[in-house]
C-alpha cells in the first residue's frame, strides 16, 4: 500500500475519492496524493473566514512550537528523517536540502515576531494602523526547494488564516508543516492543506482575499496586473564579477550556482564580467564539472535528479537558448552530462555557456539545475543587463555601481561583495516584504 497523502480540512486529515499517484524520480510509485475538488476548496476557505481571532502572542507561541516540532517530532507516524526521504525522492532536491530546512524552519520560528514587526512601517503608531489587508490567505505552492514554505508562515504570524494548495512533486513539506502546527495548538480552522490540479489552484486563488501564487512565466503573464495576488516566478539571479578572479571569487561562484543543487530562485543563472568573459566561463566549468553525481537520497548528493525523460527535455531547452554556443562542461563529461542514479533518475550535472555579448536572450532562462551563462559587460552597456534580477550579486570596489543597482526597478536585493549564504537572513526581504502585499497603512484619529 502506498503512503497517503491526505486533504487536512478542519483538523482533520481526509482522504477522497480523487487521486494520483505520486512517482518517485526512480520512477517508483511513492504515495497517493489525495485531491480535492475545486468546490470543496471555496468551502475550505469558507468555513476558515469563521475561525475565531487569537492574540499576536498566543499565535507566536505555536509558531515557535511548531518549528520545534517541524524539525525534532515524528509527526502522522514520520521521523524527521523519513520526510527528508521521502521529499529527497519526490523532488529529485539532495536530501541535505531538507534536512537544513528542518534546521531552518525552528530556527525561524524563534524569529517570527521579530521578522513580522521589522515590516511594520516607521509611521504606523498613533496617526496609522498597519492592519490585513483580508482574512484568508490563499498559497499555491512550488516544488522547487522545501525553504519556500517559510512565506506563509509569516502569514500566519501577521493574523492571516493560510490555505496552502502544495506543489505537485513535494506535498511532504507543507503536510509536515500544518501536523507541527496543529500539534503546536494551532486552531484547526486556521490551517489548510487542499492538494489538487490547476482548476483547484484557481478557484483556492479566486476563494482567499489574497493569495501567494509561485509559477512559470505564463502564470507572472497572466495574473499579472491582479493586486489581489502575488506571483513569485523565476528568479534570473546574476552576479557581476568587476574584481580579479581568484579562487575565492570561483568558489563563490560555484556555491551561488550550485548550492542546493542550484534549485532555489536566488541561485545565479547570469554572471557577468569586465574581464575576460570566455576564461572565466571555462574556470568555472571545470570547476563546476567535478560536482559528484550520487543517488538523491546520498548524503554525498549535491546534484539535482529527475527522470531521464525530464532530464533531457531540460538540457534540450538549454541547449536550443544557447543556439551554437558549447555547454563548456561537457567537455569535462566523457560519459555525458546525465548520470544513471537508480531507476530511472539521472543525476544532472550543471552547463555552462559563454555568451558573446550582455544583452543575449539566453541571459533570461533560469532552468532548475545548475545552468549558467556567463557573458562580457562593460560601464558602457549600462545598467540594463544587470535589471530583471530578483538577487543581484555585486563582486566589485566600486560603490557608485551599488547605488546604481539598489535604484533598478527590477532587483529586488543587492549583495554586495561575497556574503555566504546571504539568502538564509531570516529578515532580509525575499522579493519585498511580504507585509507590503498583506498589509496597509490605515488613518487614524481621535480626540
């Protein structure tokens, strides 16, 4: 019998008469993922409006618990351990990935309150109140890395009630989530998980006041102008490296494109350079190149694994973007660049592509694996090709250039010099605060 993957309406774990099967990335059957229609999604949410409203305390307390919990209890029968499996083989992400958001996830926890009230404006006190901007939450989640799960839970943090529709390849996550979170006291009606297709998607994202939509380009296209919804699409982090290339600054490189397996949107897709663009880009391949491929589950695991099949798709959309440019690593790859890890995963080392000029249309695709392109910029291209980049990193003495980055419309952080894992800040805004899109700014006056 597969392991179940309920419905958790009310507190209640629920079972359905829709299913999938969920295949591991070896091919095998994993779970079953029970679904929910999207009329019993509007009626979650519904019923969720009615959930009384507890204080900012009580609701950073059970937090704090359910982080604890998240990472140290064995919650619906599942160690810590087996999560990390079980999401390791569903999203082809190596297991370390979710064993350091366990780590993660009760760190920030402790941290909450403290994220929630450096959102709060300097202005909000006597003449304005920082108030919801709604009541229900409505979370279409991603696959891509466990960590993203942490927006929501801020969520919950600033008063929100959050219904959380989970990716298609990691239901683990969030299912182990809303357990620690009930366990932790949470009231039931506070808290949903509603696992189902596109047509739920969209009727959980029509349902909420708000809603936390993460997608592809056709879901930025085609919700975007709704201010209702937040969409988080890719990522097309870069870096500019206006320094002397050492190996401290290749290893810095190969951390910010690989690290996690070179899934998360803050990884660098794009790396620019004043030097010689092409020296740089063969470094960095024979660097990149010497990454292990080992089974997902392998604590040695640094790549990403997918079925052959997606595999290849990947690596032909790669290939197509950068027209007649090499992939510089597979020249280091005698037996190519997918590597038989079990079943039917392939373990996928990473590319790398020099481009001959800073404005190439390759700059802009963010695959999820270690794919890099690497191209020339000098002060005369100007700041464009630096733009459309949600975590620019900036490898330079130059401060004009620094100021000049923070005023593109399109970054939306700037990382100055080699900061390590920069991204784990509990309270460094991600793609903005989060609190500017649920909350507002209210008037208020009295005699």
């Amino acid at each position: 019998m597969l392991l179940p993957v309920p419905a958790l309406r009310a507190g209640e774990e629920r079972t359905s008469r829709d299913t999938r099967v969920l295949r591991a990335v070896t091919g095998e059957p994993l779970a079953t993922v029970h679904e929910v229609p999207p009329l019993v999604a509007r009626l979650t949410v519904k019923t969720m409006r009615r959930s009384p409203e507890p204080g900012p305390a009580e609701t950073l307390a059970v937090l704090a618990e359910a982080g604890r919990l998240f990472a140290k209890a064995t919650l619906g029968g599942q160690s810590p351990e087996e999560y990390c499996r079980l999401q390791a083989l569903a999203s082809g992400v190596p297991v370390t990935v979710a064993r350091g958001v366990l780590e993660r996830v009760a760190r920030d926890g402790e941290s909450l309150g403290e994220a929630v009230r450096r959102q709060i404006p300097a202005g909000a006190g006597a003449t304005a109140r920082w108030v919801r901007r709604g009541s229900v939450l409505s979370v279409v989640a991603p696959s891509n890395h466990p960590g993203t799960h942490g927006a929501w839970l801020q969520a919950l943090a600033m008063g929100y009630r959050v219904a959380v529709r989970p990716g298609g390849r990691d239901p683990f996550t969030p299912l182990r989530l809303v357990r620690a979170l009930l366990a932790a006291g949470l009231h039931p009606d506070r808290i949903g998980l509603l696992p189902g297709g596109h047509a739920t998607a969209d009727a959980l994202t029509e349902a909420g006041d708000l809603a936390l939509v993460y997608g592809g380009e056709d879901t930025v296209a085609r919700l975007r102008g709704n201010d209702r919804v937040l969409v988080r699409g890719p990522g097309r982090s870069k870096i500019l490296v206006d320094t002397e290339v050492d190996d401290a600054v290749l290893d810095h490189l190969v951390a910010e494109i690989a690290g996690d397996g070179g899934v998360r949107c803050t990884n660098t897709t794009a790396v620019l350079t004043t030097g010689d663009h092409r020296l740089l880009a063969e470094r960095l391949a024979a660097r990149l190149a010497a990454l292990p491929a080992h089974p997902v589950t392998d604590s040695r695991a640094v790549l990403p694994v997918r079925p052959r099949s997606e595999a290849e798709a990947l690596r032909a959309v790669a290939a197509s973007a950068a027209g007649t440019a090499p992939d510089l690593v597979a020249a280091h790859l005698p037996d190519g660049p997918l590597t038989p890890v079990g079943g039917e995963a392939v373990a996928l080392h990473p590319a790398v592509f020099a481009l001959d000029r800073p404005d190439h249309p390759a700059l802009a695709t963010e695959l999820p694996f270690p794919c890099a392109w690497v191209a020339p910029w000098r002060r005369s291209d100007g700041m464009a090709p630096l733009d459309d980049s949600l975590a620019l990193g900036l490898l330079t003495e130059d401060a004009s250039l620094v100021e000049e980055a923070l005023a593109l419309p399109g970054v939306r952080t700037v990382v100055e010099g080699p900061v390590d894992r920069w991204w784990q800040d509990p309270y460094l805004p991600h793609d903005g605060y989060l609190g500017q899109f649920l909350n507002e700014a209210r008037g208020h006056a009295r005699g």
